[in-house]
C-alpha cells in the first residue's frame, strides 16, 4: 500500500532528534505547499507534533516527569533565521544571559537581524526581530559578536570589574583573528575593553 504524503513527512521527521523543530518549508519542495501545510496540521492534531506557532512546529521530546521539554528561544530563532536565510544576533538581556552575566530570562528576546523585522509569540514568551543595518551583523566570532551586545546593553558607565572579567573568560575561547576583527566594528569604549583584554591575555 502506498503511503500517503502525511506518513511520507512523519518517516522524515522521525529520522531526526526528538526535540527538534520542524518548519513547512522542509517538505514544500517536495510535496507542495497546500499538500504539506494538511499534513503538518494532521499530524499535529494527533499529538505527533506540537505547534509553536504559525508555521513553526516542534517534534517534542518528553520526559516522564517535566513533560514536553522545549528547545530555548535562541535556538528557535536560529531556525527561524535559518528559514528565511537572514542572519541574526541577539540583543540586550538576551545577549547578557547567554554569557551568564545576567540571569534573568528575557520574556522578550530581541535578535538584530537582516531579514524582515517581525514578532513572533511562542507560548507565552515573544521572539522580535529588529531590522539593522549590515554593519550589526558583520561579526566573525560568535562569542565576541555577543560581547559586543551585552556591552551595549550594560552601557560605558555602567560596566563593572566583574562583568568586564566574565567577558575575558568568553573570549579566551574566541579564535584572536574574529576578536580583532569584532571590535573594529564596536563603539570606541568597546574597542578600548576589548584591546585592553588581548594585550593581557596574548602578550
């Protein structure tokens, strides 16, 4: 018996990692839009999957006692991200809790991006996505891409001995070139933070 498009998506599906996020357009090529977007309604309506929000579905990992296990909100917008073949990078509070320099968990997690600006609802938290100019964008290194935000969000006059020794230990694992690169694009106090760090750490 032939399987129907439905059972083709779920055999997909299933050859990843729980846990995992599924978007329409991972099938449309091969089965169309309208053929897909049933099938993912269907097997979401059986409990296969578990709908995030418009468009975006998750193939849930559950464990005995916390139930659904759900994938972090920048992990979500990095497929989202990935969809749309835009760039991001995350900003303000968001930026500061993934260098653990804050541990607070955004409800609003703001991502500078290059693709189209828009918001995004998933549960009862909210992914924004703020349009920016290239420059924002154009940083090598992931973990000093990500210092550069956390500083701009603490500010010049607000930056502790604390902080500023977080940031070095994140950027020991950041390859020299990107870290060289990275600051050339950052406000002039932050260039200052970051060349003061590489002439201790590399001398």
């Amino acid at each position: 018996m032939l399987k129907s498009i439905k059972e083709k998506i779920k055999d997909e599906i299933q050859l990843g990692k729980k846990g995992k996020i599924v978007m329409p357009s991972d099938f449309e090529l091969k089965y169309g839009v309208e053929n897909t977007k049933k099938s993912l309604m269907r097997l979401t309506n059986e409990g296969f999957l578990e709908r995030l929000a418009r468009g975006i579905y998750l193939y849930p990992e559950k464990d005995k006692m916390l139930g659904v296990l759900y994938p972090d909100i920048e992990s979500i917008a990095e497929e989202i991200a990935l969809r749309d073949n835009a760039r991001i990078i995350p900003t303000g509070i968001q930026a500061l809790n993934l260098l653990g320099l804050s541990t607070q968990v955004p409800m609003n997690a703001v991502f500078l991006t290059d693709g189209s600006p828009r918001s995004i609802i998933i549960g009862k938290r909210k992914i924004k996505f703020k349009k920016t100019s290239p420059k924002n964008l154009a940083a090598k290194g992931r973990l000093s891409g990500l210092a550069i935000q956390a500083l701009k969000e603490i500010g010049k006059n607000n930056i502790t001995r604390e902080e500023i020794l977080k940031i070095k230990e994140h950027l020991k694992k950041e390859e020299t070139e990107n870290i060289y690169h990275d600051m050339k694009l950052a406000p002039s106090w932050i260039t200052d933070i970051f060349g003061d760090l590489l002439m201790h750490y590399y001398e």
